[in-house]
C-alpha cells in the first residue's frame, strides 16, 4: 500500500515538472528582424515622438553598440524628445521570457522606461499587460505589474518578503491594475546601470505570473548555459498567484515592448509628488522639454532576450 501511494506521487510529480526549450533568440545578430518600429501616437499620453524605422536610422535612434543592441533617445530645447518604442512581430501566450540586459534609461525627471508584454489584438486592458521593467523619475527600484479587465484579483504568496503588492484588482482604480513594488537594490534606473545591468526573467504559467532580478554577479549558471530553471532560482521579485483570476482567460498571446517615454499618464500626474523633481519647474512636460541635458543615459542596452517554452 505504501510503496503504490509513493510511486503515484512520484510519478504525479514527475507528470507536473516542465522543461523550459528554447523557442525563439533575439541578439545583435537577429534583433530588429523580430522587432518592428512602432511610430504612432504614445498611448500612455506621454510627451514624446516615436520614430518609425528610417528616423531611428538615420539619427542613431537605433541600431548596435557592441555586443548590444542599443535603443536611444534624442532631445532638442523646446520640442517633444524623440524615442523608439519597438513591439516583437511574434506574440507569444505562456512560457519564460528571460532578457539580459546591460543599461537602461538612467533616473532622471520625467523619464518613463518600460520592459513589458501586452496583447495587441485586443482593446486594452482585454486581453491583458504584464509590466515586467517599469518605474519613473529617480526610482532605483522596479516596478511589477499587471492590467486586466475586470474581474481578475491576485495575491502575492511566493513572492520575495521584500514585495509588496499595491492592489489586488488588476483592474485597478483607473486602470492602474496590481503592482508589487519590490524593495530590492539595484533593480532599476541608474542604480541598475552602475552594476552592469542583469537578467529579468518572467515566467509565465497558468497558476502564476513571476518576475524574478540576477545582477550581472549572480545571474544563474543555469540561465548562463541556456538551460534556465525556475525551481531552483528561490522566490521571484514578484509574483502573482490567481487568487479569483483565471490567468489563461484573462492574459491571451502577447508581443514584447521596450520603449521610453516621457511624463504622461504616470510620470506626468506624478510630478509633483516627487519633491526633488517638482522643484526643477512647474510641469513634467516643462522640465523635459527645456532640460535635453538630463537625458543623456535615457537609453537601452540590450544583451539579449529569449522565450522559452514547456514540454512536459
């Protein structure tokens, strides 16, 4: 009786672990292959101009640096600063996304920077947002979150004991959707940048969303050798565990976003609240457009990004 209870737990075990394969490599080699330029007008209200291929080319929005894939911005006295969002081709639902990535735009006023994932064929937030890299001004430390439509609330067990979750509603008073605001050093801005940047890995499941942060000294041999396993990584920066929420409902296949804007909706509405920042003039979209200066680190560097998919 004994032996046959341990061998169907052992084997029901066995039935629920998943090898992450690697499905899909974005480098220097390949990047702007599987991603394109998206020029349109900023959603998120923000004080900026996308530039569409060719302007990213022919002012060095876009392009290389190194090993890296660089991703800029351009600022000139007076006018709106010019920046590049780019959206994968492919959409993808479910699985590991993992991106090694070596400078992000640095703390600054006004600035808005974001890693994150969204579905595209669907009028936002159906369809849902994953928010993986995202946070304003001089914050130091990342910002996780998620938007849905309603009915979706989550809770944060398993997460790091530093997390805090904002909101359970990924709905969210004004669509501000759930948040885990993480209080790990290092993890964004200028701070994330002066260690050499890291790894951010979000893993995808139908139980849970997790985001997890490795400083460039302590990435994982794992994910080092392309072999990338989440058990063995502790708890994430954040998770989101479906505590009224069907995850495979409410989060269909979503492209990756790397883009940087300016004030909007968030840092915009947010100026005054940071004192060191409301200090420098009256409005957000004032400061930006008269301080070209202070954006000089506003840019990505991008080692690489990976998905990788299960097999059971």
């Amino acid at each position: 009786m004994y032996k046959t209870i341990f061998t169907t737990v052992l084997c029901a075990a066995f039935a629920n672990a998943a090898t992450y394969k690697l499905a899909d490599s974005f480098d220097k080699t390949n990047f702007f292959d599987g991603f394109e330029f998206f020029s349109q007008t900023d959603p998120t209200n923000g004080l900026v101009k996308y530039a569409n291929m060719q302007l990213a080319n022919t002012s060095s929005l876009a392009g290389y640096a190194g090993e890296s894939v660089f991703i800029g911005t351009e600022s000139t006295p007076g006018a709106p600063p010019s920046s590049v969002r780019l959206e994968s081709v492919k959409a993808w639902k479910k699985g590991l996304f993992i991106a090694d990535i070596k400078h992000m735009p640095g703390s600054a006023c006004g600035v808005w920077p974001a890693f994150w994932t969204f579905a595209q064929d669907k009028e936002w937030p159906n369809g849902g947002e994953i928010d993986i890299i995202e946070n304003i001004s001089m914050a130091s430390n990342n910002s996780v979150t998620l938007h849905t439509s309603a009915g979706c609330n989550m809770d944060s067990k398993g997460s790091a004991p530093v997390a805090k979750l904002q909101l359970p509603d990924c709905l969210g008073e004004g669509n501000t959707g759930c948040s885990i605001h993480s209080n790990v050093p290092n993890s964004f801005g200028t701070d994330f940048n002066n260690i050499g940047g890291g790894v951010y890995a979000m893993e995808w499941t139908s139980s849970s969303i997790s985001v997890y942060f490795f400083p460039r000294a302590s990435i994982p041999a794992d994910i080092a050798s392309g072999k990338p396993d989440p058990s063995k990584w502790g708890a994430p920066q954040a998770k989101f565990v479906g505590n009224t929420c069907d995850i495979d409902k409410y989060f269909s296949s979503h492209k990756i976003i790397f883009n940087t804007t300016f004030c909007g909706d968030w840092a915009g509405k947010k100026w005054k609240d940071n004192a060191s920042c409301a200090v420098k003039a009256e409005t957000c979209d004032a400061y930006v457009k008269n301080n070209p200066k202070a954006f000089t680190e506003a840019y990505w560097l991008i080692n690489s990004v990976k998905v990788y998919q299960t097999s059971a």
